[in-house]
C-alpha cells in the first residue's frame, strides 16, 4: 500500500510474517512547489502538465543519486530534506529545461524512488503482487503510469477496494481510537522501529465543573 502525500510512504503486507512500512521518499512535495512558483496552482491536476514534458534522464539519475535510498527500512524524511531549500537547488540544476520536461522529471523521480524502493527493500523478500496507491498522488495519471512502467505490475487506487481517498484518514484514525479504547496495541515496530507494541493515544476525561 503506497500513499503519496507530500512525502510518499509503503506498507507492505505480505502473505504471511507481520506488516512493516516506510518512507519512500518524495512524493507531490517537489510537483507541487514547481507548479505552485511556475503556475500559481497547486499542483499538477491530472498530471496534464507532466504528460506534455519529456523526462531528462540524466537529471532523473542525478536525483536518484541520493544516499536516503540507500538506507535500510525502518527508515523517514520529510519536508527538511525535499522542501524549498531542495526545489530551489533542483530549479538551478534544471535551468536549461522546458518547465513541462522539468514537471515530467520530478513527476518520474517520485515514481522512480518508489519503485527503487520496492526493488532494494520488498521484492528481494516478498514478491510484488500489486501496489495499491492513495494519497493525492493517486489522482495523478501520469505519476501512477511512471510508477507501472518502473515496476510492471498492477497499479490501483484504495477506490478499487472501496476506500474513499479523502475518507482514508478518518477511517485510519477511527480505527486507533476503537483500539486505544479496547487497550489493544496497534502500532507496528518494523514501522517506526519502536521497541515493542504499545497502546497508542491517551483518553483524558474532563473533571466536573462546580459553578
């Protein structure tokens, strides 16, 4: 299960052992701040702006040419790593680009690390049967066709499992309530790399009030 938000996050589910996730790498974080100083908009709708570039392959391997891919799961980044300090230098580095192909390129770069990822960290030891994605990323036609033809397998959405993508969270969020509440761990170690399972949340009551 791929989520692509800012940051782009996998939990793999295998056919038998426990769960395990991590942070891929970039997900829209680096579209959107390209599109947002070249456009104004938010983000690249649809990947309409991607699927009129061409992807520089040179600048794609530069990019991946970063040592967090490198590092062994549990694993995060975030915003201090990929955000306006790194745009600015990808805007320097992709200064003789059309602003399409320079779209297109970042817009492979977050396709390419995931499925990087996948091939380092996932496939050695499970197979790949299919990548469920979710996030906004999923609504990006042309970073999930990147990601199909980097990895050749079967790319869906959570719709297909009927899972609303803007009902996600709260769904996830209900679903750790109900277990803080019936005192049941449900955080994953190979995940974050805790020390054990542990109840997650605290439930403070509000003392009375005496007007």
């Amino acid at each position: 299960m791929q989520n692509i938000g800012g940051i782009g996050n996998v939990t793999i589910l295998p056919k038998a052992g426990e769960l395990y996730a991590f942070d891929t790498g970039p997900g829209n974080m680096i579209i959107d701040a390209l599109v947002q100083r070249h456009t104004g908009q938010p983000y690249d709708d649809g990947g309409s702006l991607a699927s009129r570039g061409t992807i520089d392959e040179a600048l794609l391997h530069r990019l991946m040419d970063d040592p967090y891919f490198a590092l062994s799961p549990p694993k995060s980044t975030g915003r201090e790593v990929y955000g306006a300090p790194y745009v600015q230098r990808l805007i320097e580095m992709a200064e003789h680009l059309p602003f399409e192909d320079l779209i297109a390129t970042a817009t492979a770069f977050t396709a390419y690390s995931i499925a990087d990822s996948y091939k380092r960290f996932v496939m050695p030891r499970h197979g790949l049967d299919r990548v469920v994605v979710s996030g906004g990323g999923a609504r990006n036609k042309t970073l999930l066709s990147y990601l199909g033809s980097y990895l050749d397998r079967e790319i869906v959405t959570g719709e297909a499992y009927g899972v609303p993508d803007q009902g996600r969270e709260a769904m996830a969020f209900a679903l750790l309530a109900h277990e803080s509440l019936n005192r049941r761990p449900s955080n994953f170690p190979l995940a974050t790399g805790a020390r054990e399972r542990t109840i997650l949340g605290t439930i403070t009551l509000q003392e009375p009030v005496q007007i």
